[in-house]
C-alpha cells in the first residue's frame, strides 16, 4: 500500500487543526505534495511569516506519527516552499504582493514585474522595463491564473 498525494494533504490539514499551538508560524499552508516511486514523501509549507526550522520538525513529527513504517517504508522531509520554487497555490501570491516575480505563460511569454494585486481568477503586475538603467513606465499587465505556466520570486540582492 503506497501512500497517496490526498491522503496526506488530508493527513497535513487534521493536525494544523489539531495541532496549531505548536507552530512558530501564524499561518502555515500547504504548497506542494510529492511521492516518489519509492515513497519517499516530500511536504513543502510556506507561511506569511515565513518557515522555521522547529515548525518543519514539529510537523514532520507529527505526520509521522500517523504513518505506519511497518505497513509501508517510507522516506519523510517537510521543508520550506524555498524562493527558488515556483508558486503552485493562491496563498503564495498573496504573500509575494508587492515583490518583484517573473512570469512564464503557457504561450511562452516572459513578464517581469512588481505583483500588485491578485484576483480570485487573475494577477496584476506592474512591468519592469530597464533601458540603459532608466526605468520606463509601462500599463499594468493583468494575467489570468489558467494562462500562467510559472510564477516565481525574483531573487535580488
């Protein structure tokens, strides 16, 4: 019996329930799933207030505790989304409004700019267009979420 995608996004939301005071992070959600072929399962959380080491040891505990190693081995990692990762639910946007994120559409088009707002079905962006390092001030873009391919964080330093 292999572990599936639902049952422990199923499993992740019961103990955020139950569990909640043990958390550092305010509100914690689930980004992403994933079960390898040989089980291992990787959780990966997010937060407005960002991930801790200790809410990522508490809920890897805490899933664990209702897995059963003796039905099935497995392999457990909870981690941070990390900024390299491209957003995969609603909430990432919201937390990212007002930073700069780069945009890939399922056409192929490549958008760059500041996130202004986010809509239940679309995403508002401010371009960023650099010529000679002037910056040129262009209409805002509205994307629809059915036509992004990828959205990321830029990374600035």
């Amino acid at each position: 019996m292999k572990y599936s995608k639902e049952n422990i996004i199923k499993l992740f939301e019961d103990i955020l329930k139950d569990e909640s005071e043990g958390l550092t992070g305010k509100e914690i959600f689930l980004t992403d799933v994933k079960i390898s072929g040989d089980n291992r399962i990787t959780v990966l959380i997010d937060s407005f207030e960002g991930i801790k080491i200790k809410d990522c040891a508490f809920l890897s505990k805490k899933i664990e505790q209702h897995l059963d190693r003796e039905k099935e081995d497995f392999e457990l990692v909870v981690s941070s989304a990390g900024l390299d990762n491209p957003f995969t639910v609603y909430k990432q946007y919201e937390k990212n409004i007002g930073k700069l994120i780069k945009i890939l559409t399922s056409d192929g088009k490549k958008i760059k700019g500041r996130l202004i707002s986010i809509f239940e079905d679309k995403i508002e962006i401010e371009p960023e267009i650099k010529k000679k390092n002037i910056k040129i001030e262009k209409e805002n873009i509205t994307v629809a979420f059915n036509l992004i391919k990828e959205a990321k964080v830029v990374i600035t330093f």
